[in-house]
C-alpha cells in the first residue's frame, strides 16, 4: 500500500497484489531479523533488552511456508532453519525447576534469547504454548517432501505438540488454565467465554497423546456471550485480537460446532460482524477520542502510551500501557492499531482495505521495516514525535504474524490448506463437534 500524500490517497480504490505482496514481505523480515541464529529464538519486539517469546516463535514458524511459497528462502534451506529451531525446543530443559524452559510439555511465556530458559518469573503460559504448537503442526503437515530434513521437521513437530500434558493444565476442572508458576503453582484464571482460546480447546482435543475429553470445550462454550450490538448478532469479544488469532491457522468458514449450528452461524461470519462492530463503534466515537471514524478503528491487545492520567482540551483522560482494548465496551484509550485491521482483511476486505489506506495516509510506515507500526494515540500529544502524538517505538512478534498469515490467507489460504491436512487439528474439530464445510 504506498505512501503518498493526502491529497492523492483514494481509500476506496481496491488493493493490488502487489501492494499486499509488498506489506507482506516487509512485515516478514522481523522473524528474519530478529531471530538468534544460533538457537532460532525469536524476540518478543524490537527492544534489543527483550527475551524471546513463546508465541512469537509459533507464529515465526508458521510463516515459513509463506516465505518458501513467495520465494523469500530456497525451500530445502527453509527446512533447515525449521529443522534446529524445533531440536533446540525440544532440547530445551523441561521440569518444575524455576529457571527451566517449560514444564510438561508446556512452555514458559518469555526465555532468554541465549539460553532458552525462563525470565522475569513469568507464567508457563498455556496460550502462548499453543500457538508455539500451531506453528510446529504447520511446518510438519507442510515440509511432506520425502527427505532427511522434512522427516526429521514432521518427527520433532509432532513430539513437541504431543508431549504437552493437557489434563494436567485443568487442574481437575473441565476447563483449562490459564497456566502455572513453579513458585505458586496454577493461575486462578481460566479459559471461559469465546476468546483466542478456541485454538487452545482444538489442539488439546486434538492430541493423541493427552486428549482434552469433549467436557473441557462444552465447558468453555457454556459461558459464551450471544449479544446484539449496533444490529449485529454476534459472539461477543471485545478486542479484535481474540477474533482473529485461531483463524489464522484453522478456516472455520461453513464449519460448525453446536453453539453455531443453534445460531445459523460460524465463527468466520462471526469475525466478520465483530470487524463491523469495531468500525461502528468508531464512528459513533462515544468517548471522542481524535481521529477514530469510518477508516480509524482497531481495538485489541496492544502497546500504550502508559499509564498516564491527563487533561486534554478540558477532558480529564486515562492512558494505558500495554493492555488488550475492545470495542464497544472498552477499555478504551484513544490507541488504534493498524496491525489488528489487516488481520481481518480476509473477514471484511471492504472496510479493511480503505482503512489500511487511511493509515498509509498517516505515515505509520506500511512500506518500512516491519511494516506498520502496531499502534497509535492521536488523543496522546508528543512534543517530540513526527506526528505530533504518539507512535509505539517498537514493533512486536505477535502483531506482526497476524499481518503475515492473514494477507496470505486472503490471497491464497495457504494456512487454511496446510492445516486441513493436519490431523490433530482435523481431529480436534470433530471432536468438539464440528461439522460441514470443508470437514
């Protein structure tokens, strides 16, 4: 999507091919760039004093085959790299030792980007771990070519998703946790309600090893929120993050579960209206907040200006730091992030695309390194700032693979063809009592 002045932006002009192909590989480059060599770790964001993330390393991965598909790495080569990312994981220490890098199978949220081993005390993050999952399921149903390398891909894959012990993470309940800490053991949260982890309930059902019994996912569905909201009928989740994440690997367009069935929907059209309701809820711009309009909207998990209590213009207004915001019940501060408007591009191409354009007309750096930058207050002034308020400084692992594998999906469904021939994913779904469509 190029830069160009203001006057000679048309929003509504439809994206090229080569414009996507462009923001695509331009967003690629952070898990080229960023990524230890020696182990295949993957930073958190582009602050050098950052660990790796768990997630982000998931999501790296998942990119892989869209870098050999477009011709960015020489597929062996490409098997080469996948190949001593996933042995490093899984040589990684696993144990309940404080300074381990996972445990039962699971990982811990944030590791050193040399050793691999836990940081910051935070939590084994059951989440972060299946995203790390997806990505290994990714590369082992895509690298199927018969050689030593892709064989050996598809047997440490498959060994790094099956070991993860998942009834251990119910802690005796139904439904999962939100993880563990060797200090204090489970976090008194768990997954309840629609979110991201749908993706969570899938993998685990979808084990061969330590399968989630089909209680855990009616647990989780039991606590869905059906909701009406600006003439939408939608499962509601307020940041759009929670809407787009499982759908970068699993289309859920035409299949169902029983929740869905019951409602004469899916989760894809779902995603769909909850795109609407994000652009909606900006338009209406109940708290007016500068900016946000028809083509200025993005509410999710993101980077803030910091937890700052100012009078603006006579309104005295609250800033966040890092936090996930939603739509249209907040939290809200005035951050919009680009990154969450193009991950529902192959929802809503429609309002995405002049949307995306608009931030273009910003200079919010489509066409630089990384990319867009993950998000923006224009409520927040900035004396210092070309823009006169604020832009995050960094860019972050997990914004930037929903870009990556959200454009690839709208252009080919490269993701959505690789996992359907993934069989714990194939068998997740149907064990969670999804039907139809391409199932």
């Amino acid at each position: 999507m190029t830069e160009m002045p203001k006057t000679e932006v048309n929003l509504e002009r439809p994206v090229t091919d080569e414009e996507l192909a462009r923001l695509q590989f331009t967003t690629m480059l952070y898990y080229l760039q960023v990524t230890n060599p020696d182990n295949g770790l993957v930073r958190d964001n582009t602050n050098p004093a950052t660990p790796s993330s768990i997630a982000a390393i998931g999501m790296a991965l998942s990119t892989i085959p869209v870098v050999v598909e477009r011709g960015v790495i020489y597929r062996p080569f490409a098997a080469k790299i996948t190949r001593r990312r996933l042995r490093y994981l899984m040589e990684c220490p696993q144990g309940p030792e404080p300074d381990a890098s996972g445990y039962k199978g699971f990982f811990y949220h944030f590791l050193d980007m040399e050793t691999g081993r836990r940081v910051w005390q935070c939590e084994l993050s059951t989440i972060d771990s299946a995203f790390l999952f997806a990505g290994a399921l990714t590369v082992a149903a895509y690298f199927d070519q018969d050689t030593a390398d892709e064989a050996e891909i598809r047997h440490l894959a498959n060994a790094l998703y099956e070991r993860a012990d998942w009834n251990w993470a119910r802690d005796g309940e139904a439904t999962l946790t939100h993880g563990w800490r060797p200090e204090s053991g489970f976090i008194p949260y768990r997954w309840r309600g629609y979110d991201e982890g749908l993706l969570l309930y899938i993998l685990g059902l979808g084990s061969p090893t330590h399968p989630l019994p089909p209680e855990s996912y009616a647990a989780y569905t039991s606590t869905y929120q059906w909701r009406e909201i600006y003439g939408h009928e939608l499962l509601y989740s307020g940041p759009l993050f929670t809407h787009q994440l499982s759908q970068m690997w699993i289309d859920f367009n035409g299949i169902r579960d029983e929740f869905m069935r019951q409602r004469g929907s899916d989760y894809f059209q779902n995603s769909r209206h909850a795109t609407f309701v994000q652009q909606e809820y900006a338009i209406r711009n109940p708290m007016e907040f500068v900016g946000y309009g028809e083509h200025c909207w993005g509410f999710t998990a993101s980077d803030g200006p910091g937890w700052h209590t100012r009078t603006i213009n006579g309104v005295k207004r609250k800033f966040f730091d890092y936090l996930a915001r939603g739509a249209p019940f907040g939290p809200d501060d005035g951050t919009v992030s680009p990154w969450a408007v193009v991950a529902s591009l192959p929802f809503a191409p429609e309002i995405v695309i002049p949307t995306a354009r608009n931030f273009v007309q910003l200079r919010l750096g489509a066409t630089r390194l990384y990319g867009f930058k993950p998000s923006f207050n224009r409520t927040f002034p900035v004396k210092d700032s070309a823009t006169g308020w604020w832009v995050s400084p960094y860019h972050f692992g997990i914004d930037q693979g929903p870009i990556v594998l959200m454009i690839e999906n709208y252009r080919t469904g490269l993701l959505w063809d690789i996992m359907r021939r993934c069989q714990p994913v194939v068998n997740g779904l149907h064990r969670a009592g999804f039907s139809g469509g391409w199932l």
